[in-house]
C-alpha cells in the first residue's frame, strides 16, 4: 500500500489521472474535496469534477480539517483522493491557520491510514515570481507543502498536457495503488 502525490499545473490532467489511478484499483474511492464555491465559475468546476468521478464515488467536501478528514473516511476496503492540496492551502490562509501544524498533522494522518491516499497539488513555482507579498508567500508556502508531501508519500507523478511523468521513485517503477 502507498500514497501518491500528483503534481502539475492548471488543467494538466492530474484529477483526471487521480481518478482514474482510484479506481483502477479495484476498492471503493472516496474524494475528498477542498474547494468551496464562492463564485459561479467555481461552483461550475466542482459541479464538472463531481460529475466526472459518477455515483460510484463518496464525496466528502471538507475545506479546511483534511487530516480529520482521511483519518474518518481511511479504511482497508478504500482509496482516497484527495482534491486538491492546493485550494486546502488557500483555505487554511484564508483562515489564518497555522501552517506547520496543519501540514504536520496532513502527514500524521497519512502515516496512520489503513488504505492509500492520492493526493492533487499544482505546481506554481515554476513561473514568474508573483509581484504581491501575499502571492509570493502563497507559493513559497505551496512549494514547501509539495516538497514536505513529496517526501511523505511513496510515489509523486508529475502531469505535463495529460501525459503522467513518474518523478519518485524511479521512471522503472510501477504507479500501483
């Protein structure tokens, strides 16, 4: 059993690949979805995502207590994916949560899962350096998140145009939830 990062950016395919990763293995998926809708276009974007993964998926919307979140929803029988570490991040600032903490506790409860987690980040860093304090530390934040899940987890995969690209722990390896 292992967890899996997914890494990318914008519309690069990672829920799509995440899903499908689910639910090839055979055990029933649950997403766990950060976002919020808190305007139309996002509220259209998690209509779309709920509608892609179908009936066959429990959904548990949590914004913000995500390693409350695995720790309810993690069982043998079960796949988790979780979508996305990116607007968990916004949230938690939004919030004025603690980071460390936050992501300490993200990690504790993939150590203490009983099934394979799938977790969604974009990777924002490899742009232009944003020209606002609250934007560059967003995406300080977000790279040290990636980095931190990057090492927790068992295999992190990099989408580029829909294409999967294994970056840990070998291109040899297998992704296999």
């Amino acid at each position: 059993m292992g967890h899996l990062l997914i890494l990318g950016g914008q519309r690069s395919g990672k829920s799509r690949y995440g899903q499908a990763i689910v639910e090839a293995s055979g055990k029933k998926p649950v997403c766990i979805a950060t976002a919020t809708a808190g305007d139309d276009e996002m509220g259209a974007r998690i209509a779309a995502h709920r509608a892609a993964r179908g009936g066959r998926w429990a959904t548990i919307e949590e914004p913000l207590e995500l390693a409350a979140a695995i720790a309810g929803a993690a069982r043998p029988d079960r796949v988790i994916l979780v979508d996305c570490l990116t607007l968990w991040l916004a949230n938690l600032f939004a919030a004025s949560r603690p980071l460390a903490s936050e992501l300490d506790g993200l990690i504790d409860s993939l150590v203490s899962s009983p099934c394979a987690v799938a977790l969604i980040s974009n990777e924002v860093g490899a742009g232009i350096i944003p020209d606002n304090p609250l934007a560059r530390r967003y995406a300080d934040a977000l790279g040290t998140l990636n980095q931190r899940m990057a090492a927790a987890v068992d295999q992190v995969v990099l989408m580029t145009a829909g294409l999967p690209t294994l970056i840990k722990p070998s291109v040899a390896f297998e992704v296999n939830l």
